[in-house]
C-alpha cells in the first residue's frame, strides 16, 4: 500500500521568512512520480511540480524549491522569502500510474 | 481557455436520495479522474476514465458510487440512497495523457454534497 504522510498540519510564518513543508511517501514500485498541488482558499488544486523516481536532481523555480531523497522517501517542498499570496494549503501526492494518493495537507499562513 | 467545470457547485441532499455530479473537461483531455475530499483532508481517488473506458474504479466506496463517461468527454459521479458520511467536495480533473495519474492533472473547482 503507498502512504503520503505530511506531518506539519499548520504552519504560520511571517512576510519574508522561509518555509519548508515536508513530505514522506511509502511505495514498493520503482516507478512512480511526486507532486506538489496548491489549493487556495477558492478551493480549485494548482499543479506546483511533478517529479519522477529516477530523477533526484532537486529543482528550483523562481522562490519555490524541491528537494527530492529516495534514501530517506522524502519530497520537500521550500518557499522562500514567502509572500501573504503564498497562503493556501499544500499537498504532495504520490502516483502508481493508475492511483493517486495525497497527504492531508499543511495549511500554510503567511502573515503580513 | 476554458478549464475543468463541474456542476453544481453545491448540492445540498435529503438523506436516502440519489444524487449526480457533472464534470466536463478541458477539450481534448484523454484522462478523466473523480476524488472525493473530505473536511481537512487531502482529495481520496475514486476513479479514472481513459476516453471512454473507465480503468480504474478502486477507490469506489461502495457500490452505491457509480461513474461513467459515455463519449469519453463529460463526465457524471452518480451516488445513490446518499449517507451522511458521503458529505465531502467531489473534484474532477482531466489530463491531456494516457500515462494514468503520472501525468499532470488540471482540478476543477469541485462540488460540495452536503447530505442531511
């Protein structure tokens, strides 16, 4: 059975700081890919990143940054110098080709 | 352009009532996917559509649950005799690929069953 365990449920930081938002999965298959999705507060999933199993390389875009370690089956996601429009919660999710599984989330408030 | 779309945006329904949810996808979208996410927690996967074909329906939570894509474009989540426990946000979302859920899937807004 695959897991996604995201063990930060509520994380508030202030304008400016960094943040990071950790991710752990379980999965016997060797192929698979990780994803980051942003869900605001209108509700709709935006697709952050994806990342397949036999690509470590970690990955940056614009102040967002992956950090992907299949020694320890973690997908961690950074924001840095964080704004208030990055508020929302944040969920990784694991896919096995024909199953998605998603963590519960860590709701993120950025205050200003 | 246009993105997912489902409708209602809200249902409201009677206990014991039978209930559909429509999700049309972005055109051309091979892969449609249903979830279902309750209060606080991260969308659950019900099942996925490739065209007309309906691949996978694991995550189904009983066979009151039923799904189907005719023409392999609009899509509609039917739950019949509605429980309280199926009170949750169902999102649609679509995927121009054929890769399954590797690929990157494009969310609608969801609708919201609240059930009485």
């Amino acid at each position: 059975a695959q897991k996604v365990t995201q063990a930060q449920t509520e994380i508030s930081v202030v304008e400016k700081e960094d943040v990071t938002l950790d991710c752990v999965y379980e999965t016997r298959d060797t192929t698979y890919y990780l994803f980051w999705y942003k869900q605001p507060p209108s509700g709709e999933l935006v697709f952050l990143i994806r990342r397949n199993s036999f690509d470590e390389q970690n990955e940056i875009s614009g102040r967002y940054s992956w950090n992907f370690q299949k020694s320890t089956s973690s997908f961690n996601f950074t924001i840095t110098a964080s704004q208030v429009v990055d508020s929302a919660v944040y969920f990784c999710a694991l896919s096995e080709r024909d199953d998605m599984r998603f963590g519960a989330g860590t709701r993120l408030t950025v205050k200003p | 352009g246009a993105g997912v779309s489902q409708s209602p945006r809200y249902k409201v329904a009677k206990r014991g009532q039978d209930v559909a949810l429509r999700c049309d996808p972005i055109s051309g979208h091979v892969s449609l996917f249903w979830y279902q996410q309750a209060l606080g927690q991260g969308p659950e996967f019900l099942t996925y559509f490739q065209n007309e074909a309906q691949l996978d329906k694991s995550g189904l939570p009983s066979d009151r649950f039923f799904a189907e894509r005719p023409e392999g474009s609009v899509s509609t989540l039917k739950i019949q005799r509605t429980q309280q426990e199926d009170s949750a946000v169902y999102l649609c979302a679509s995927s121009p690929g054929t890769s399954g859920t590797y690929n990157e899937q494009f969310f609608g807004p969801g609708t919201r069953l609240t059930v009485l």
